[in-house]
C-alpha cells in the first residue's frame, strides 16, 4: 500500500466505518481490500479521489452492509435462526391481523382470535427479534439503553392498540406508557445519538426540528384516542414541523447535489405523505363527526320526555288537589303510578351520571350537566366502560346496570298492568313501552339477551340515548295508566 498516504488510508477508514462496518476481522479485511483496489486503479493514472469513487461504485451504495450480514449470516448460527424467524413470523402476523381486520369489518366469527393472534406475534416475537438483528447488523445504532426502551415502548404501543380495538381494560394505560417511552425516551435518546455524529453537524437543527415534530404526532395521536383536549393542536404542529420545515431543510442538505432521483428520496416524500394523511384526517375527529348525528335524536327524546314528565305532573297535581274527588283508593293508584314511574326515571338517569363520570372522568355535577347535553360528552365513542358498566362480565351480560333496569321495567309494568286491567288499548300500551321479553334478535341474526341486545358493544352517546329512550317509554306508560285511571 506504498502509493497511499496516511491521510488517504483514514479516509477509507472513516468511509468504511460510516458504512456501519462493526465486525472488526471483517472491518479490517474490508480496508486492505479497497485500499488495493484503490491503488491499482492510481497505478492505472487516475487520482485518488477519481479512485476511491471508483471502487465505491463498484461496491455500491450498500454494498460494504450486505458483505456484513451475509458474513454475519454464515458464522452465527443464532442469528440466522433469528432472522428466518423473524421474517416468517412477520410474514404470519401481517396476514393474521389484515384477516382479522376484515372479519371485524364484516362482523364475522373469529375476528377477536385472529387480531389478537396477529398482534401477540407482532409485539411479543416480530418486535423483538427484529430490533435484535437491527442491532445486530448495527442498523440500530446507539447504546443499550435505546434498545430495551424501543422494545418496552413499542410492545405497550403494540398491546395498547390491540386493548383498545378488542376493548379489554388497560388499553388507556399501555398506551400513555408506550407513548410516553417513544416520545420523551426513545426520540429524545436518538437525537441525541445523531447530535453527537461529528460527521453531520450541518444536519443538527434538522434533527432536533424532526423530534420534536414526531413528538408533537405522538402526543397528538394519544391525546386524540384518549379524547384529551389539544389533540387537534398537536397534530397540525407536528404535521408542520416535519412537513414544511423539516423536510424542506432535509431535502436541502441531503439530496441537493444528487445528480439523479434516490430511492431513498422517493420512500421518505411517501412516508411523510402517508404519515401525514393519517394523522390529519385523525386531527378531522372522523368519528366524533359520525357519532355527532346522534346528538339530534337523543336531544329530541329528552324534549319529548321532559313534555311528557310536565303533562303528567300537571294531571297528578289536579286530581289529588280535586276537592271534588273523595274516593282516597283512586287518589292513591294516582300516587302509585307517580311514585314508581318517577324512581324508574331517576335510577335510570343515575346510571347516565355515573357512565359520563367514569367515560369523562368528571365530578358528579358536571356529569349532570352533561346528561342534559350529551353534545359536551367527550368521550362519545367509548365502547368498554360502557360494556362493562352495563352488562358485566358474564355472556348474557346480566351481571351489569343492564339488568337492574330491567327488573326496574318490569316491575313497573306489572303494577301499571295491575292498575288497569279492563283497559286493553292502555294495556297494550303500557307492555309495548316496557318490552322486556326475550330472546332478541341483534344485527348478526343471533338471539341474545335484553342486556345484550341494548348495551353490549355500545358507544357511549349510544347508551346515554338508550337510556333516554327508556326514560321516555317509562312517561309514556305512565300517562297511558294516569289517562286509563282517570277515565
């Protein structure tokens, strides 16, 4: 190596070492071997830099990598073994959760087993064994610390989002923690990696403007599925970080002297444009659009039921205040109906408050409020606390609120019943209002349960208006006894 100077060698040492070369016989094997390449083409008349260009073009870009791992794939036998793994159970959980996807879509069986297996080998086996032959390969670069905080984050961000589409309890909890450890752990220990990269410094305000943009997205991401307020906030900051900042300074330093379009250049202008068409159309609130359709109906049943709730005060008050009317038994059937309706009612509207507390986590005064105006509920389209809340844990769900309020309707009906029965119209009535009969049919053509059939597997908005609905056929037979009693 006579014809190279010392500087000239570094040169190709740091080339080789900025390739991510960490096999160290390898590494060396590498270095002799562009260096005589390098100087038989200088014997043949050419510079060292026209050389040194050479001999990379004929390695290619990734070239010194690929001889890496495929040596490292040879001579380790537990990488190997790893890294097949790692591909064949990829391979396996992307098609079980894209099935499992389409059967939740289509309301088939399975769909429950298929995601939940899809996203078990994903977070528990895929996640894992890839980061280690990233690391492996050393294209997670960086101490252990960024390792073990990207596994822990990424499996709770993994499990999280499973929790959250299957509506188990704790998905709020492994979300916050994997969010928390990508954002203000993993972004900030990678920047930190890159800012101390002597050999990209001109890149360091890029990168310090792509982090905090990502954790502005993270956040904005959390806020938005935890229904936090500023989600929408955080979404447009991030979306303009990285999209007119970042990655106009990026393109600028990176890809500016580049004589044609890279491949490279082509992913990341279609990552961002995915990433940003996700999270903007996240930021557009989609679903609290769609479920606001539902805030007329409900709004209209609590007028319908305060009308009917006044009416049939009003005729109450009249006939016990009738001096005129001395029979004490009909002034007390009056009463009766009155006094069961009004605690049906007010159970019912207790289970409204107590679902808005837990679903908004607010007092139980601003939980009143919100009963009135489900449209300020934010958490509108919650499935689990609902579920849980109103049909428990058991199949038939008769181990939730459901339950109480139908022995509450049935009750009612029987001693509404009771109190008029040679009216047949009021009967009819009074039994189509408070309809308890099983089994009923739900949209897959099973029969389930009265709990099942109204509560399971209901947003909130939904079963706070199911309840005003109820609230609404417990007036309607109550006038229907008051109007048979007084006739």
């Amino acid at each position: 190596m006579q014809d190279l100077k010392a500087a000239q060698i570094e040169i190709i040492v740091e080339e080789v070492s900025k390739d991510g070369i960490t096999f160290s016989h390898l590494r060396d094997e590498l270095i002799d071997h562009i260096c005589c390449q390098v100087e038989a083409a200088m014997r043949q008349g050419l510079s060292f830099e026209a050389a040194f260009e050479k001999t990379k073009a004929l390695i290619g870009n990734k070239g010194l990598k690929k001889i890496q791992e495929d040596t490292i794939l040879l001579i380790d036998k537990k990488y190997r073994i790893m890294k097949k793994t790692m591909k064949t159970i990829g391979l396996v959980s992307l098609v079980l959760m894209t099935v499992g996807a389409l059967f939740k879509i289509q309301h088939w069986p399975g769909a429950s087993i298929l995601l939940t297996l899809g996203f078990f080998l994903l977070g528990a086996v895929f996640f894992p064994s890839a980061l280690w032959v990233m690391k492996k390969e050393s294209k997670l670069k960086g101490s252990l610390f960024i390792y073990i905080i990207s596994i822990l984050g990424g499996i709770a961000f993994i499990f999280g989002f499973l929790f959250k589409i299957q509506h188990w309890p704790g998905a709020g909890i492994l979300l916050v923690f994997g969010f928390s450890t990508l954002g203000f752990l993993l972004i900030p220990a990678i920047l930190i990696s890159k800012l101390r990269d002597g050999q990209a410094k001109n890149l360091h305000v890029t990168y310090i403007i792509s982090a905090v943009s990502l954790i502005f997205y993270l956040f904005g991401d959390l806020f938005k599925i935890q229904h936090w307020p500023g989600a929408g906030i955080l979404l447009i900051l991030g979306a303009i970080g990285l999209t007119t900042v970042f990655f106009p300074m990026y393109v600028s330093k990176v890809y500016q002297k580049a004589e044609s379009i890279k491949a490279s250049f082509l992913f990341l202008c279609v990552g961002i444009v995915f990433f940003n068409m996700f999270n903007l159309l996240l930021a557009m609130n989609v679903s609290k659009n769609v479920l606001g359709y539902m805030i007329k109906p409900g709004n209209e049943i609590l007028k319908t039921t305060a009308i009917l709730e006044n009416k049939n005060n009003l005729l109450v008050e009249r006939i016990v205040n009738d001096t005129l009317q001395t029979d004490s038994v009909f002034k007390a059937h009056i009463n009766d109906v009155k006094i069961i309706s009004d605690e049906v009612c007010l159970y019912i509207e207790k289970c409204k408050i107590e679902l808005i507390i837990a679903v908004d986590g607010v007092s139980e005064n601003e939980a009143m409020v919100r009963a009135k105006n489900p449209a300020i509920i934010m958490s509108k389209d919650k499935y689990d606390i609902p579920t849980n809340m109103f049909c428990g844990t058991e199949p038939d769900g008769n181990m939730g609120r459901a339950s109480e309020i139908k022995k509450k309707l049935l009750d009612l009906k029987e001693k509404l019943l009771d109190l008029c029965p040679t009216d047949e119209n009021a009967s009819k009535i009074i039994s189509k209002s408070l309809e308890t009969n099983e089994p009923f049919i739900n949209e897959r053509g099973q029969k389930v349960s009265w709990e099942m059939y109204n509560f399971y597997h209901m947003v909130t908005i939904a079963v706070i208006n199911k309840l005003s609905y109820f609230q609404r056929n417990v007036r309607i037979a109550e006038s229907e006894a008051l109007t048979s009693l007084l006739h």
